[in-house]
C-alpha cells in the first residue's frame, strides 16, 4: 500500500484508485471464516454502476498517462510490440495476461521469471509492462543493453536506468556482465582502497629502520626511524650523496622510497657492503613507507596496530584487490596507458609492468593498475540468444512543441528506445 502509485501495474492502479476514499487496515482472514465475502461474489450486480465507469475512464486515463511518460518514442513503441508479438516467449506471457496464469512454475525454463514475478505484468495499450517497465523482446536486448550502457556510468547507474524504463529476465546481471567486460569502465573506475599492511614491530631497536630526507631552511636532512622505537633521528646532510646519508649503527633492513639517491647504484653497492636488505616503497606511492613519513605515530603495541588497521579498513571501506597475473592486460593509471604485466615485485602488492612505448618494466603498486578486459563482442544472454547488430535510432522522433508561457516541451528521449 505504501508504493508510489505510478509504479504499481495499471491492473493493480483500478484498486489503489478504489481505495484513494478510504484509509484501509489489511489482515489476513483464513478462506473459511470469509462468509460475507462469499455471500456477497455470489450476489453480484447485474452490470457496472456509473461509479464503476467513471472509475473505468480514471484508470484508462492513468493508463494513457503511464505510456505517455516512458522514455519511447510512439514508431519505436510499435516496433517493441510488433517484436513483443513475435517473440514466442513473450507471446506466451501475453496470453497468461490475457487469461490465466498457470498455477505451478512452467516447464519451460525461459518462463520461470516471468512466472514467479506474475503479479507484475499488464497490457497496456497492446504493449506489455514489468510495472511501468516495457518488456523488452529478445530480439532488441542487446541494442538496449548498449543505449543503458554508452554512457559508461557503472554498474550501479546502468541499473538504475533500467528500472525506470526497460525489464527483461536477468537484466541485472547482463548489466553487470557488460560493465565489468568494458575497458572504459575499468579505467573510469573509481578507486578502491586497499586495507592497510601494518608492518610488525621488530624483536629489537634498529633491526629495521625508515630513511627519508626532507629540505628544512635551505638544509638537506636525513630522518632515520627506527622500527622498534618509533623515534626519528635527524642528520643534516651537506651533500646529498650516499656516504652522507649511512649512519655507523648496524642494521639489517633499511626502508625508504624511490628517491634518486636511495635508487641509485652507489646506495646498492653499499647496502651489499654493510649486508643489509634494502626494501624501497612503490614509485608514485610514498604512503608505504609509513614510518618515516609520519614520525609521530606513537606507540609500539600491537594492540594500537591492529585497532588502527581496523579503522583505516573501516573508514576506507578497504577490500583486497585481486592478484594480477603475468601477461594479464591493465591500464596504468597516473600513465594512463595501457600495459602488460610482467611478474610480480618480491614487494607486497607491487608488481613490474610493461608499457608498449618502453622496452624495461615499470614497477607501480597495485593500487596504480586497473585490470582491463580484454576485448569480446558483448552478447545478452548466457543461453543461445543469437547477437545483432546495434539497430539506428528510430526516425519517427516526435515533434517538439511550445507551452503557452513560451517553453519548449521536448517528449522524454533518455534512452531513444
Ligand atoms: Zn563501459
């Protein structure tokens, strides 16, 4: 009773219309105590009253209003119900509306839908409706499914499209199924957070350290985080060169980004020397290398990692991306082109990545690549439904007209069915 009325079936509006007078409270009566009800269905009027034809002319009126409203243009309705009328699985569902409908499920599958979602359909105007949804035929699936679809708005717009205009069995998941397959839907994607990787407190100060320089006052400095403390030591640096930057403690791990004096080879050659690992974040994503980017996180506790990657993952709505495969195609984002992935960086979620244009690999952080499908012709159903070529918007486009206060009145043309 609560639904808008303009979304119930027409057959259904004839009773909502009836009941506009009254505030009705439904309750379920069992068949056998319904005596009045029974009494009165046997001792029926001999013909409709003038209330009844009134009411007749309201709903026929409503029904008019609910044709008018949908986004068609009048040639393009004709053609959906001349196509309605040669699909043989709508043609079935036509007479069930017509008649009666079967009291158990059909046998044939393709009917199942239609049968367990009976309530809903209507003839209106020879055309027949999923509620105020036009029951697309086979045939014209597939070129609906491109119009919902050629604006690459996403999955969740896509569907919202159809329930204002089109119905067909599992058109959610055909939806669905064509916006994951589509490459400009993957690179249009809004990204996703991944949740955060803490990283574990080391058994011991200086096991593993963050290195990051920063300018302060004309000055280089070196902040140098220990692992296991929390605490920044700060070196001024009088030459941004690697003899500069090591310090004389040991240490077995040394995180840092890609800067040009951690990338390069001196650093290397003395990380192999002082026999320590050198770990340097994703390019382009600094974040990872947490400790020294943000020196102030106090407290080395587990218990406060945990609650704080439970936070993170909760505010982001973090989810785990999927592993990418050697030879799989995806888009580099911050690039924006396309590329091959080569492996897998031994880094977490890091992976070397390989762009037409350049011949080595690129190392990006998962968050960095979208996985692009690759290109298939789209098809409408996961059964035998044959493909057709995309049909050209119908001519018979109706004029537009003026208002008396001068406006232009344009016929509603969202989706040019
Ligand atoms: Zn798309």
């Amino acid at each position: 009773m609560s639904k808008e009325l303009s979304k119930l079936p027409p057959r259904i509006q004839r009773f909502r219309l009836r009941l506009t007078r009254f505030s009705p409270e439904v309750k379920h009566v069992s068949g056998k105590s319904q005596i009045t009800a029974d009494t009165l269905s046997r001792a029926s009027t001999r013909g409709p009253c003038k209330t009844d034809l009134d009411l007749y002319d309201d709903v026929l009126a409503l029904s008019d209003q609910t044709i008018k409203s949908l986004p068609v243009t009048p040639g393009r309705l004709m053609e959906i119900i001349t196509k309605q009328k040669a699909d043989p699985e709508i043609l079935e569902v036509r007479r069930f509306c017509t008649t009666r409908w079967p009291a158990y499920m059909p046998e044939n599958t393709l009917l199942k839908q239609y049968w367990t979602n009976q309530q809903h359909f209507t003839i209106v105007n020879d055309l027949l409706l999923y509620n105020d949804r036009i029951v697309i035929p086979r045939d014209l699936r597939l070129d609906i499914l491109n119009r919902l679809h050629e604006s690459h708005l996403g999955i969740n717009k896509c569907k919202a499209l159809a329930q204002t205009s089109v119905w067909w069995p599992n058109i959610s998941s055909q939806i669905e199924d064509m916006v994951r397959k589509c490459q400009t839907c993957a690179k249009l994607r809004p990204e996703v957070r991944e949740p955060l990787l803490p990283s574990s407190i080391p058994e011991r100060p200086w096991i593993r350290v963050a290195m990051d320089l920063f300018d302060y006052k004309g000055n280089t400095y070196l902040v140098v985080t220990d692992y296991y403390s929390r605490k920044p030591f700060f070196f001024m640096c009088h030459q941004q060169t690697q003899v500069h930057i090591c310090h004389p403690w040991h240490t077995d791990n040394v995180i840092s980004d890609n800067g040009p004096q951690f990338a390069s080879t001196e650093f290397r050659k003395f990380a192999q020397e002082w026999g320590f690992v050198h770990t340097t974040s994703s390019p382009r994503y600094p974040q990872s290398n947490g400790a020294a980017e943000r020196v102030d996180i106090h407290g080395k506790e587990n218990r406060y990692k945990e609650s704080q990657q439970q936070n993170f993952n909760q505010r982001h709505r973090a989810k785990e991306l999927p592993e990418l495969d050697p030879g799989d195609t995806i888009y580099i984002k911050d690039l924006k082109r396309e590329a091959v992935v080569v492996e897998q960086h031994h880094s977490p979620r890091s992976y070397l990545v390989r762009t037409s244009q350049q011949t080595t690999p690129l190392r990006r952080n998962r968050r960095h690549l979208v996985a692009t499908p690759r290109e298939q012709p789209p098809t409408t159903e996961r059964d035998e439904t044959p493909t057709i070529p995309r049909n050209t918007p119908s001519p018979n486009r109706p004029d537009y007209h003026t208002s008396k206060c001068g406006r232009t009145i344009r016929p509603p043309d969202r989706l040019d069915l």
